[in-house]
C-alpha cells in the first residue's frame, strides 16, 4: 500500500537520475583504450596479388571499430610461409 504522503518521483527526478547514470558510463569509457589486438598477415611478395589483399585488409580492419591491427608482412611465398609456421617465427626478418 502506498501511503498519501510518500514521495513520489517525477518525470524531472527520473531524466535527472537517468542522465547522471548515462554521464557515469560515458566518464568510464574516455580512459585509455585498451592495445589493439595485432594480427601478422604473411602476404608473399610486395607487389604480388596476396600482398596486395594483405594491405587492403589491413585497411579495411583498422578502418573497423574493433580494437585490431593487421600487418602485412612480406614473405618469399607459400614455402617461406610454411617455413615461418613450422618455425614459429612471428615477426619479419
């Protein structure tokens, strides 16, 4: 039962509490964005179809909202990828 001299909120009370807690969340997501997540991408060589797709991929993820980094990396070609994986190699020469 609601008693006749209880507070009772209003329309103005309600924007007011709604737009404080939308501030809160807005002041906790100006803070340093998290690093972004890199992606080494083995093209083949530069000039050639693949590092071409590679670079445009590239692009087009850092264009994106999510927080990823591609990075075409130049190879010697399919055998030379295969090399790196087996090897583990992670970065360029």
């Amino acid at each position: 039962m609601i008693r006749a001299d209880a507070p009772t909120a209003t329309r103005r009370s309600l924007l007011a509490a709604g737009g404080g807690a939308v501030a809160a969340l807005v002041a906790g997501c100006g803070g340093e964005a998290e690093p972004a997540t890199r992606l080494r991408f083995a093209t083949g060589a530069v000039g050639g179809p693949y590092n071409a797709f590679g670079r445009a991929l590239a692009r087009a993820a850092g264009a994106g909202a999510q927080r990823l980094e591609v990075v075409p990396l130049a190879t010697a070609a399919s055998v030379d990828n295969l090399r790196r994986l087996d090897a583990g190699r992670r970065s360029s020469r």
